[in-house]
C-alpha cells in the first residue's frame, strides 16, 4: 500500500494551480514560446451564423419563374428586384447575369463577389440527417457527423489532430474567438478559446493584488507573478498551470489593439479583428472559428428600407464585419492563405409565417471568400422554388451539397489534409467543387476514394439553374424525390 504525502507548501501550490487553471479553461494547456519567423501555412475560419439565417433573403431571385414564386411567398418580407433598396444584382466575371441578388444591405459582399473572391454555394447543408431543430442540427455540423452524435468530438478537432506540418510547438494552432469553447472544438486541448485578448487573464482575488501594475506599491509582486514561479513541480496540476501560465503570457507577449479606423464597431467586429491579428502575429494559427447569433426571426424579421429591420441590421453587420476582415488580409498580405466559410445550421421556411417573420427551414447557401476561392460563381445545384419541388420538403428549399463536401475541399486543397474519413466519420463520395485553388490528393481511409457526390437533382454547370427538362420535368423529379430513402426518413 502507498502512502502519499502532501507537504502544506505542495497542496497550496497544486491548490493555486488548480484555480489557475480553471479560471482560463481547460483547452489552454498547450503554448510553449512564440514563433518568431513568418509563417506560409493556410487558415481556415468557419463563422457560424447560429440561429437558421435566412439564406432567401440575403442570396435573392430576382428574375424569372423563381422570381414569382418567391414575391407569392413573401408578399410582406421579399426583398425588391431593383431600386434603392431592392436586391444587389451579382453577374458572372463576363458580366452574364445570374439571376440572383444580395440583400441591399450586403454592399461588402458585393464587392468581395465583385473582385471574384467569394463564391456561393446554393441549397447546401445536412444531406443526411433532416432536422430543424437548432440545437440538434448545430450539434450535427459542430461535430461533423450528422445523425449521430454520440462521439462528442468535433470536426475542427479532429481535423487539427491530423493536420499535417504542425510540430506541436505551436503557441496557438487554433483558436475559438467566443465566451465559451464551441462543440467543433470537443477533443483536444491544443485550441485556445477567448472572448477578448485584453480580457484574458487570471482576474480572481482583490483587483490592486491581480497583478503589478504601474500605480502598484515598490515591491508588489502581483498574483499573475507570483502564481508562475510555485509552478516548479511536477505533479499533473502543476504541469497544468506551467502550460496555463505560458497559455497566458503568449497573449500577454502580442500587440493585439482596439479596433483601427474604418472597421465597424461592435462584438462580432471585435471577433473578426481578434482572428486577423492572430493570424498576422505567426503563432502556428490554422484553423479559428467564432459565431455570429440572433438568426432565428420567426417574427418582426423585417426586409429592407427605411425605418427599423431587423433582417436589414443583421445583414449590414455581417457584410461590413466581414468586408472590413476581407481587406485587412488584404492590405497585410495573407488573403491568399486565408479561407472563411460562413455556415447557418439551416434555412428558412420559403414561405412567410402570420407574424411577418420565418419559420425553420432546410438548405441555405454556403459562403466561402479568400484569396484562394474561384470566385463570382454559384455552386451546388439549385433546385428552385416552384412549389411541387417545394411540397416533398415541407416548403422549404432542399439540401442538394452536403456541407462536408465544401468543407472537404477546402480541407484538401488549402490545408493539405486528406484525412477526410478521420475528420468526417461515415462521409464517403467526395468530389471537389472547384471552389478553391489547389492539389487534389489521394484520400486516406476507408471508402474515401474520390468519387461523384450524389446529389438532387442531376448536377447542372455551377453557374446554371436547375433545368427540369434534364430530369424528365417537374414529375419526373417529384418522383426521384419521394423515392429518395432520405426523404422516407424524414416522413
């Protein structure tokens, strides 16, 4: 039998350790010194629009049958064609009309589509697994493994553990910019989460003993101070806060700063600004996620013109928060390693609800800008919005993409990771896209070799609506869909 003993200095060192340790979470016991060289590795950001953004009404038809369809649909909440506050018309780089729109309000997508460094990608989402609820759904993309949510590890996780060129030497490989450590993150404690930079720090006990400051009696050591040199021992609590304390002293060591001139103002704004300078101080960063909520407008979601529109709000905040992002890598030089991915957990209900909002729906666009992207193009299959289309979905626009396909890619392609069966478990059939530049590879595991995805309808040109004559018209494909096992399922 062993005896252990606990000397009073060692319990409260392990003690401080362990309150150390905690107050800055547990997803920081991984920093060693900041790198100094410049780094040549890609990142990936996946913003996550929580709450079912309405995809309708920031990607918009604006002519054609689809048009009509949609003003029936929304005879309160459509968003004009043209006018001062009708839809931004987005053309082809030939200048070839596309028959979709942005939200009025989306004059920095707009231009980031313009200089053919967005690309949209239509219908896209859960494939399948059908399901409009929002924690469900949200938990199924966090997690990468639709329908089954059991392992609790998440996709950017796994991905980070088969990343290839990290060393483990890297001060922040990836990084959660949000109050809390999102699901996707589940699984390793290499990521860093953090509201704030300049909020992240120990800040327990009496403000004046936190740590020195300027003001502070000759001769105070704050607890920030202190706490660093009781971490000697080796015990696993003490070797969590040795790994905590060089967690906080990496952020400490960086220049991160208020917002600059020209960017907008507010929390997401914040966020994006956190990543740009993360990026821009090399510290190993290769994947960074944040959120963006308050999408769920069952009611008083408004469109778009004078007065107060909620919609309109939240459109203008994330086109000029993303716009503001977008050339900041720009002017500093990383656009082309940098990919963003903006991803709802689902759409909106085609047809508005009696309180002038929408209910949950099922396919949305996807949106991926960088320098990297081949951009000013739509990709997917649309399958449009007459409603015999609509009818096998409960009056919502399908899922034609699995979002695993897109996510796949960019995987591939910018990260050169081609662990895809590790970082998406049961995905098999991937095909690239084409939305980013970059090698393909030999995919590794078992049923990942590359193959055409399946997909409702038949696959069109990217840039094409769906055409029904290649599917044997409206009920020849009404008929595929009510055959799809999927749609069974969802019955």
């Amino acid at each position: 039998m062993t005896t252990l003993t606990l000397s009073r200095r060692r319990f409260l060192k392990a003690c401080a350790a362990s309150a150390a340790v905690g107050a800055v979470g547990p997803t920081l016991l991984f920093s060693g010194a900041a790198e100094a060289a410049a780094n040549a590795h890609d990142t990936v950001v996946f913003l996550f629009l929580r709450g079912g953004m309405d995809g309708l009404n920031l990607v918009v038809p604006i002519d054609g049958s689809d048009r009509t369809f949609y003003e029936q649909a929304r005879p309160a909440l459509q968003i004009a064609a043209s006018g001062t506050y009708g839809a931004l018309p987005l053309t082809l780089a030939g200048g070839a009309a596309t028959g979709f729109g942005l939200h009025p309000s989306a004059t920095g997508l707009r231009d980031i589509w313009n200089n053919g460094q967005l690309g949209i990608v239509h219908a896209c989402g859960l494939l399948t697994s059908v399901t409009r609820s929002h924690f469900d759904a949200q938990l199924s993309i966090d997690l990468g493994t639709p329908g089954q949510q059991g392992g609790g590890v998440g996709w950017l996780a796994r991905a980070m553990n088969v990343q290839p060129g990290l060393s483990g030497a890297e001060s922040m490989p990836a990084l959660a910019v949000n109050s809390r450590q999102p699901a996707s993150l589940n699984g390793t404690t290499r990521a860093l989460t953090m509201g704030r930079a300049s909020d992240f720090a120990l800040d327990s006990g009496a403000w004046s003993w936190q740590k020195t400051r300027s003001d502070s009696p000759a001769g105070l050591r704050g607890v920030n101070e202190t706490l660093a040199s009781l971490w000697n021992g080796s015990t696993g609590l003490e070797v969590g806060g040795q790994r905590a304390d060089a967690s906080l002293r990496v952020i400490a060591q960086q220049t991160y700063g208020a917002l600059p001139a020209g960017w907008p103002t507010g929390g997401f704004a914040e966020q994006l600004w956190t990543i740009a300078q993360s990026i821009r101080f090399n510290l190993g960063l290769r994947y960074a996620t944040l959120d963006l909520g308050g999408w769920d407008t069952h009611d008083g979601q408004g469109s778009a013109g004078t007065g107060y529109h909620y919609y309109q709000n939240k459109i203008a905040e994330l086109s000029a928060a993303l716009a503001a992002f977008h050339n900041e890598l720009a002017a500093t030089g990383h656009l082309s390693r940098v990919t963003l991915v903006v991803q709802s957990e689902f759409g909106r209900r085609v047809r508005e609800n009696a309180n002038r909002g929408t209910d949950h729906g099922y396919g949305n666009p996807v949106l991926v800008m960088g320098g990297a992207v081949n951009g000013r193009r739509f990709y997917g299959q649309w399958p449009g919005l007459n409603p015999e289309t609509l009818s096998a979905y409960y009056g919502d626009v399908p899922v034609t993409t699995d979002h695993r396909r897109v996510l796949s890619e960019i995987l591939v392609r910018r990260m050169g990771n081609n662990q895809l069966s590790t970082v998406f478990p049961g995905y098999s059939g991937y095909a690239p896209l084409g939305i980013v530049q970059g090698s393909d590879l030999a995919l590794q595991g078992a049923g990942m070799a590359m193959a055409s995805q399946p997909a409702l309808p038949a696959a069109d040109p990217p840039s094409q609506p769906w055409n029904p004559a290649q599917v044997g018209g409206r009920r020849g494909y009404l008929e595929r869909l009510l055959s799809d096992p999927r749609i069974i399922r969802h019955r």
